[in-house]
C-alpha cells in the first residue's frame, strides 16, 4: 500500500547573512518547507533559474545584487514571474515596502519576524492551506 502525499513545498531564501538564512531554515522546514539557500541576488538568480523554487525570501540589503535588482530581473523571465517571493528587510519606511511591491514582492516584511507570522505568510503563498492571520 502506498501512501499518496504531495511533495513540500520549496523556498528559496536569498539572504547575504549566514545566521538568517539558518534562522529562515529551521522556521520554514519546520513548517513543512523544503528550503534551498542563496548568498545574494546573482546566486538567488542562479538557484532559480536552475530549480524554479514555489517560494522566494529575499533580502534587500546584499552585496553585488539587491533584492529589488533580482525581484525585477526574475519577473521579466515568464518562467519565474508568478513565483510568489516574500521580501524581508530591516528597512520599515513605507517607502521601502512600496518599493518592494514594484521590484516584485507578494509581501514585505521587516526584520526581525515571527517565526508564526513566516510560516503563515509562507503556507498561504504556496497554497499549502490558509495560514493564521
């Protein structure tokens, strides 16, 4: 007898800081997410192009590409344009969550974020069932 269960969902998390990027993963994969890492936007682009993820975090503030450069260079490729991507940043003007939205994003978040608030983001995003709000 086999047992029928749709695969976890994937993330990628784009973040230039090693102690996010592991504060991510154990959030997201304890909440039923397979999760794939970038450094920066360039390596960000790279890991999607190869693997389209069901899932993009991704920081602002990284070294040789920013997350608004890499939101939008993914949005011109129609096989990642629709991929939902949640954007998380020390940076709380409205004018930063705005200009999130334009490079992109499905959802903006500022730093630090609680590990519920992640997940539930996440599950609605992927369609995984509606999250807590």
């Amino acid at each position: 007898m086999t047992e029928k269960s749709s695969p976890q969902p994937r993330v990628l998390v784009v973040d230039d800081a090693v102690t996010v990027r592991a504060y991510t993963r154990q959030v997201l994969e304890a909440g039923g997410f397979a999760v794939d890492e970038a450094v920066n936007g360039i390596d960000g682009l790279e890991h999607a192009l190869a693997a389209t993820p069901d899932l993009l975090i991704v920081d602002i503030n990284m070294q040789k590409m920013d997350g608004y450069t890499m939101l939008r260079r993914l949005r011109q490729d129609p096989a990642l344009q629709d991929v939902p991507a949640i954007m998380i940043s020390t940076e709380s003007k409205d004018s930063d969550r705005e200009k999130a939205l334009l490079a992109g994003a499905n959802w903006y978040f500022v730093k630090p974020v609680r590990p519920d608030d992640l997940t539930a983001a996440a599950r609605l995003l992927t369609g995984l069932c509606g999250g807590r709000s």
